[in-house]
C-alpha cells in the first residue's frame, strides 16, 4: 500500500534563550496543542489513530519516560493509541515520519501520527550527557567534534569564503521573513496555547529580518575558541589537503536552537475513508544513510539514497529543503548534488528560524508540502543531516 500525508502542522519555532516565549511550555504541551488543532480541523474518531511516533534528541526530564504515549494520555487521545519516541539526532522527526510511512505502507497499521518535539530550553542539547560527548574515552575513540567545527572543516576543504556563507545566511532571513509576512507558513502553524488557553506564540519568533552581510561581517567566529581538540590529529589525517582549519561559521551564519514540535497525519489508502479526508501528498521513498562523521553531509547521502531508492533524478524534484545545519552545509548540498539556489529552501531554514531539532524534520515536511500546494508543483525532497555522521532523507508528491 501506497503511504499518504494528510495533514501536516507545526508550533511556531520559539527562540531556546531564557527570553523565548515558550520557554514556559513544557513540551508535552506542544505537541498536545497539536493533537488538539487535528481534533478542531478534522471530525474523524480519533480510535482510528494506531500510533504517534516522535522524534526527540534529549530524551531526558521534562521529554523523558516516552513523551510520545505520555502526550498522547495528556491530550485525552484514545489509551488505544501508542507512543514511541525516537532519536536519530537532529534528523529524529524525518526519521518518525519514515518509521510512520513504513507502518501504513506495510498495511500493520493504516494511521499513524509522526512528527517530533524539542524544547531546548528547558532541556539542553547535551543535557542527556550520553556517552559519546561527556566520556572521555568514548569521545576519543570515536572522533568526535562540535557540529560547529564539523562545519568549518567543511567550510575549509571546499574554500567557501566567510563573505559566501554570510551571504546565504541574509539570504535565509530574507526568504523567511518575506514568507511570514505573505501567510506562507499560517496554513501549518498551530498558535501555542498555555494551560489557560491564551496564545503565547503564534509566528516564528527568530527571524531577524534587518541581517545584512555587513553587519554579520562584525561578529567574530563562534568555533576558534572550542578548537578541533583531541580529534585534530585525526581530521588532519583524514583531510591531508588541508593544513590548518578557517573558523568562519558564528552566530550569524549558524542554526539558532529552538522550541517546537510538528505533527504529521499519516495513512495508507484505507485511512482515507477511515479519516474522511483527502490526503495532500504521497510520500514516495525514504531514506536514512551515514558519512565521515568529522562532517555533515549523511543528509546529502540520505537524499542521493532516496532518489536512488525512488528511481527519481535531482532534475525530477521541484524543491527541496535541506535543514541549515549551519551556512556551509547547504552550500555544498546543492554543489554536490547540482540543486539551484531557486529550489532550495525557498521559504528559509534554520539559520532564520531555528533549529528545533527532534520537530525539525517534521517542519521541513510541512514548509514543502505549504510550498509545492502554493506553487502548484510536483515532488520535494527534504533531508536533515545529524552528529556522528548521521542522515535521513524522504521525497514527497503533491496530490492533484
């Protein structure tokens, strides 16, 4: 059976610093308020729904003990309903909507709602201390470094200039800014809602529309001071073309973290009559895949995958969103894979309006679906890359 979107929703992205204005929600709020808009904007009965499947990075305190079940039970959805929470790094809500397109399509299950939640503000990226990062001999063996220095290194061994990068970041805030401003993104976004039911946020509140590269050309690199660390002997290892490594990512040119989550309704053929609603987009193949994790291209190695996978080619896709894991990893994306500018995130990223890293993958599913609706296109493809390598990729077609 084929897989189907039929609704896609997302919070506005709240910005992760102590001034943010969801800093308050917690998440299991997010992602309630998102199952209570598809009880407002569709009548089906919700005992239809089999599974929610969310990505989440920082599976701890506040996001802990399966937010997925527990949000479900928050929300008074039917205790028929499962929950589980998944991550695969940065690229955990993409990675759900796949996991949530594997079970329709294999008929176990003919509706499952996928999506992702992160509120980084009251659970800090790292704040889980797994392993990898906060053990000494596990960080040693396994080579690892800041996604921000993964960046530089990229930035270095393809020559992109701190003018090239600050230029794509402008570029970023413009698209997103002038999206918001034309109701690009007010057909997905849900409002967050407090507890007493007042709204606290209703657009994506880290747009900085005044960006210019003039004034980003002041801020200093953010990634000198961390340094390549215990892994420089290694990256130089592996990149002998290149003698030292130019910091030139900063808080310009970088992902701001986020809050936010982001719900995806999905189905097979049968949920159309089980949902009374027509779906929106077909999701055609998905993809997950892995690369040097010294850099962040698993995403373009998921998205070659995916197009593989589908038998589609670069030049049979109309869009394509590929998540701002700083400047540089969109810039090669779309020299690697020959994507023009005018196709890639059309609408802005990360760099404009944050990061929110579980409920990313789920956004960029629902800004292109907005898109290719608005325009009137076929197919976009959408791919997040992640820490240690890591990248998921999926492709979706627009119903007629």
């Amino acid at each position: 059976m084929d897989a189907y979107i039929y609704d896609a929703i997302r919070t506005p992205r709240g910005s992760a610093r102590k001034s943010g204005s969801l800093t308050a929600i917690q998440p299991i709020i997010l992602v309630s308020n998102l199952l209570d808009a598809f009880s407002e904007r569709h009548t089906f009965d919700k005992e239809v729904v089999e599974d929610l499947v969310l990505g989440c990075v920082t599976q701890v305190k506040d996001q802990g003990a399966n937010i997925a079940k527990i949000a479900a039970l928050y929300a008074g959805w039917p205790t028929s309903m499962s929950g589980t929470t998944v991550n695969r790094f940065c690229a955990s809500g993409l990675d759900a909507t796949g996991m949530a397109a594997m079970k329709v399509h294999s008929a176990m299950e003919d509706v499952v709602i996928a999506g992702g939640v992160e509120s980084v503000s009251r659970v800090p990226m790292f704040g889980d201390e797994g392993a990898w990062f906060a053990d000494d001999h596990v960080r040693q063996k396994t080579n690892f470094v800041q996604m921000g220095i993964s960046a530089d290194i990229m930035a270095t061994l393809e020559g992109f200039s701190r003018e090239e990068l600050d230029e794509y970041a402008v570029q970023s805030q413009e698209r997103a800014a002038y999206a918001r401003e034309n109701g690009y993104f007010s057909n997905a976004i849900i409002p967050v809602k407090n507890d007493e039911g007042e709204i606290v946020l209703q657009h994506d509140e880290l747009i900085r529309a005044e960006s210019t590269v003039a004034l980003l050309g002041k801020l200093d690199p953010s990634f000198e001071r961390i340094g390549l660390g215990e892994a420089e002997k290694k990256i130089f290892e592996a990149f002998p073309q290149i003698e030292k490594v130019t910091y030139l990512h900063h808080a310009g040119n970088s992902p701001s973290l986020a809050d936010g989550a982001s719900l995806l309704l999905i189905g097979n053929e049968k949920a159309e009559n089980l949902l009374g609603i027509k779906p929106r987009a077909k999701i055609l193949a998905s993809a997950n895949a892995s690369a040097n994790p010294f850099l962040l291209t698993g995403g373009q190695e998921a998205a070659k995958k995916v197009l593989l996978k589908s038998g589609l080619r670069v030049e049979d896709i109309d869009l394509f969103e590929y998540n701002e894991a700083f400047a540089a990893a969109p810039l090669k994306f779309m020299k690697d894979l020959k994507v023009s500018r005018d196709q890639l995130n059309v609408n802005g990223g990360a760099i404009s309006m944050g990061h929110a890293l579980g409920a990313t993958g789920g956004m960029l599913v629902a800004t292109v679906l907005e898109e290719l609706e608005r325009r009137g296109q076929k197919r976009g493809l959408i791919a997040v890359s992640g820490g240690g390598g890591i990248g998921t990729a999926l492709i979706i077609e627009r119903m007629n």
